[in-house]
C-alpha cells in the first residue's frame, strides 16, 4: 500500500517587488524542493524557526495555496491533476488545525453551528443527525454537549481548540494538518490538548503532519521528524534517531535548547551566530552557513544535498 501522502520537490515562490524595493522584482523561495511521504497513521513532525516555510507546506499539501512546483499524492492520486469536483470531495479526508483558536473559529456562530458546518456544507445528515453528530463530537473532544449553544467569546483558549479539533474531526478525514495547535495556549493546558491529539489518532487511526516551532513538542508527539530550514528540509528521520544522534548542525541547536528530564544530564547550549537570514537575500550554498559553527569553503557554495545517514535517516551538511 503506498503512503497516505506522499510531497515531492514541492516548491512555493513568492514575488515581491513594489516602491520599498524601488520597483525590483525578487522571488522569494519559501519552500524549495520538500520532499517526504507520511504512512497511515503515522505522525511526522516539521519543525522550524518562525517563517522557515512548515505552514506554508502545510497549506500547499491541503491546496489551501497552490505550489508553484511538485506534486502531492494523497491515498495514491496526485491532488494537483485532479478536478475541482474530486478535489472537494477528496478534502473531506485531509483537515487543518489551525494555531489560534481565537482567530479560527466564527465569532457570531454558536459552537454547534462551527462543528456542524463542515457536514452542512458537504450534505451530511438532516438538521437532527447534524446535531447528533455535534453531541458526539463535543464528547470525543472532553467537552459536554452543552457546549453546543456557547459562542467561541465564552471558552477558554483551550476549549476554543477542541471546538477547532471537533470541527476538523467531523468529516472523518484520515489525515490532519496540525499547525501550531498548541503554541497559542498557556503552558498549563498545551499538555492536554497534546494528550487529546494522540488519544485521538488511536481512536480514529489518524495520521498527522504535526507542525511546530518547538523540538520538544515535537519529539514528544512524533513518530518521525523532519527539519526546515530557510524554506528546505535540512534533517529527516525517525524520532529516537533524531533525538539521539542528530547529525545537521541546525537540528543539533535546535536539540540543545530541549530540556533533558535526568538533571544528572546536561545538555550543553548550542547559540549560533547571528540571526536567520532575511529569504530576500537568501546565503549561497548551504542556507545555514552564516550561523553555523562548522562551516567551511565548501559550505558557502556547494548547497548539499539530504544524503543517508543512517536508517531512514537522511540530513544535508557537507560534513556527512
Ligand atoms: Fe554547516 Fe557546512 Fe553543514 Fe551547512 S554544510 S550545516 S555550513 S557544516
């Protein structure tokens, strides 16, 4: 059986141009050849600093933006060669969760009417099963069916996220975008909405693209990880190889800020130079070479290519 999802050489490029860059035209490459395939009921984490282009992958493979280059399958057909109507109709399977519980859900609708609109808008059930399904749903997600008649200003941040996970559950999809779903929340209620993913995923046997800014969140919730840097996949393998023998030195700062639970162990911290460069001017060769502290000539104008470095364990760096 293939993949569920399956992204190769996906590219997305953006032009900007206008008065502040004095009329020049520049194309900026916020995702350049991002390739990986994701099994039934597998979780991939992507993790990356802010604007490394994790988001923007997650919107390219639901088509929520259209990928200037690549192609994406999902269940064995490429998304990008099918017509409007199979497109629809093949993204009930495939839901976001979106990062701010505050921004994503209608104010002026009652709870009951945001988890229902995904089944009214495809047709699913009359009036009474679509409020059924609604009670069900709030259960699924630790909420009473009460909740149904609230609107999004009456519930905490974190109920505000299950209403978003009930929502994106509805149409029952095999595979959820889970973007950031827990960076907008306090501290207290991250590990519940985390706990409620993963209990999820058994119950339903969902797959997910878990994104975030944050390695141990990630490490956490993943089965394999994968890590963007500047718009590029730089390191790619299963969680545990990760986590213990990380071989891009990106990965290996990212690694030293996770907090190691034996306090016998210290990790030590790993700063890197200067700041994330700007993607209008984009470093030759490997991206990371003006951050790194292992770099050498060959850095500045050869980009690497992911090469194996391990068991399904893949990472760019002239130094492997
Ligand atoms: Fe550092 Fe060079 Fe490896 Fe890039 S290729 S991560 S600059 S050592």
């Amino acid at each position: 059986m293939p993949p569920l999802l399956e992204v190769h050489a996906l590219e997305k490029r953006f032009t900007v141009g206008g008065a502040w860059l004095r009329g020049r035209r520049r194309v900026i490459r916020a995702v350049d050849d991002v390739s990986f395939a994701i099994e039934r009921g597998e979780v991939l984490g992507l993790v990356g600093e802010s604007g490394c282009g994790k988001s923007t992958t997650g919107r390219l493979i639901l088509r929520l933006v259209e990928p200037s280059a690549g192609s994406i399958r999902f269940e064995g057909r490429d998304l990008l060669a099918l017509s409007p109507p199979k497109l629809w109709a093949t993204r009930q399977r495939m839901q976001i969760v979106f990062q701010d519980p505050f921004a994503s859900l209608n104010p002026r609708m009652r709870v009951g009417g945001i988890v229902a609109e995904p089944l009214a808008i495809y047709g699913r059930g009359d009036g009474a099963e679509r409020r059924r399904q609604v009670a069900e749903l709030l259960e699924v997600v630790g909420l009473d069916a009460a909740f149904a008649e609230r609107y999004p200003h009456e519930l905490s941040g974190g109920q505000r996220q299950r209403i978003g996970i009930a929502a994106a559950l509805a149409l029952r999809p095999s595979l959820i975008v889970a973007d950031e779903p827990v960076s907008a929340l306090d501290v207290s209620v991250q590990a519940q909405v985390l706990n409620l993913l993963m209990e999820l995923r058994e119950r339903f046997g969902l797959t997910y693209l878990f994104i975030s800014h944050d390695l141990h969140v990630v490490l956490h919730m993943s089965d394999r990880v994968a890590v963007m840097y500047l718009g590029e996949i730089v390191e790619i393998g299963p969680r545990d190889a990760l986590y213990g023998d990380a071989h891009h030195p990106y990965t290996q700062v990212l690694l030293s800020a996770v907090p190691v639970a034996d306090p016998t162990l210290r990790r030590e911290r790993i700063v890197p130079k200067g700041e994330v460069a700007s993607p209008l001017a984009m470093p030759s060769g490997c991206r990371f070479h003006p951050r790194c502290p292992f770099v050498f000539d060959r850095c500045r104008v050869e980009r690497p290519a992911l090469r194996t470095v391990g068991e399904g364990h893949e990472a760019a760096c002239h130094l492997y």
